[in-house]
C-alpha cells in the first residue's frame, strides 16, 4: 500500500507520486483525450462562464449551463467521452482500489489567472468512493476549508505529479484552487496547469 507523504485536515497527499517521465507520458495521453473530447469553458448555473476549461473522459463526464451542474454522457458537441487512459487508471487501482474503476476522469485546465471557487464534490449519487486528483504542470494553490460553508481554512502548494485524494469523513469537505504559480513546471510548453479528478458517480 502507497502512503501519503502528508495529511491536511482527512486529505491525503502523495507529494511526487508520478516521476517526470509518467508525467510526460499522462500529458500525451490527455493531448489525445482533448483531440477527440474538445476543451470548453463551462458557465455556471448563475450565469458566470468559468476561468478554467474542461473536458472529461469515461462513461460520464461533468458539465456545466444554465439548468445545473450535472453529469452527462455526451459532450457538448454530442460525442460520447473517450474512455479513462490506462496510465490514469492505474494510480487509481494503486490508490483507492482495483475493485471499482471511476466513471469519471474530469480534465480542468488552467491558464494563467485562472481560479476555481470553493465547492464541494457532491455531483455524484455515491459518496463512498474517495475523489482521487492528479496535478500536472505549474503549481496550484489548494484551499481545504470544512464539510459546511465558511471556517477556517488551510491551503497547500500542489505540485506537478502530486496525486491528492480525499475520501471517507472528508470526502465533502470544500475545496479550491486560489491560483497558479506562472513558471514554475516546465512540463508544459506553453505553461499553465492540468488537474484531473476521477471520480465513481453512481
Ligand atoms: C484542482 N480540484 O485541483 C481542482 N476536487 O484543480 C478539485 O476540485 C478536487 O483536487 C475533489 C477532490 C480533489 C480535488
Ligand atoms: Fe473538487
């Protein structure tokens, strides 16, 4: 069994859990996830388009318009998702359990100045299953707040091939990300920062 390297307030983290060469590989992987699954920038319910773009792969991917946050199993454009990368895959079987395989690998991508406000991950009919959150590319500023809204809050630095996971009593804890260091991986030609979060859905 893999070991977190910390543990903030019930959240696990794996600091460096994938080498640089894995996270080159996943890169490529998520290049080919994007030609077939196109990026695009989800509005919220209230109206707001959001700063970070997204896509997903698996049986179900997350969007976002006017009628609600949801699950569905087309994009958009009306393609059904590719499926999940094996690479992807694997960490979970590692991580949380070569049992049930997530249904939902959630692609969020950050230019800079891009932000995503605290939410908690309640979209999915099953909570038992922890989220499982793989960061690439330039360091993001994490906040871990409480079940309910409001409280205090702690934030860490996710780095490039850190793998976050968050399950059991704090599976519904709020969460988000204040900001993208620019510069700071070299992963990405052209910068910016790629989370992705799998999740079982129902
Ligand atoms: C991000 N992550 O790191 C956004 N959700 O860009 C999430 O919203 C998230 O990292 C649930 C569990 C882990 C996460
Ligand atoms: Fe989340």
């Amino acid at each position: 069994m893999t070991r977190p390297t910390i543990s903030i307030r019930g959240v696990d983290v794996f600091e460096a859990y994938l080498s640089p060469p894995e996270q080159q590989a996943l890169v490529e992987d998520l290049r080919a996830v994007i030609r077939q699954a196109p990026l695009f920038s989800p509005v919220t319910p209230g109206g707001r388009r959001m700063s970070v773009r997204m896509t997903s792969a698996g049986r179900y991917g997350w969007v976002s318009d006017r009628s609600g946050y949801r699950y569905a199993s087309h994009h958009p454009d009306g393609d059904a998702w590719p499926p999940i990368p094996e690479r992807v895959l694997a960490v979970w079987r590692d991580l949380v359990s070569p049992e049930r395989a997530p249904d939902c690998c959630l692609v969020n991508w950050y230019d800079e100045g891009a932000r995503m406000g605290l939410h908690q991950d309640r979209d999915e009919a099953d909570f038992g299953w922890p989220v499982l959150s793989l960061s690439l590319g330039d360091e993001g500023l994490f906040r871990i707040g409480n079940t309910t809204r409001g409280g205090k809050t702690e934030s860490i630095w996710l780095r490039s091939g850190d793998v976050l996971r968050m399950g059991g009593e704090v599976r519904l804890v709020y969460h988000g990300i204040d900001r993208v260091k620019p510069g700071s991986s070299t992963l990405l030609p052209r910068g910016g920062r790629i989370n992705l979060t799998l999740r079982v859905v129902d």
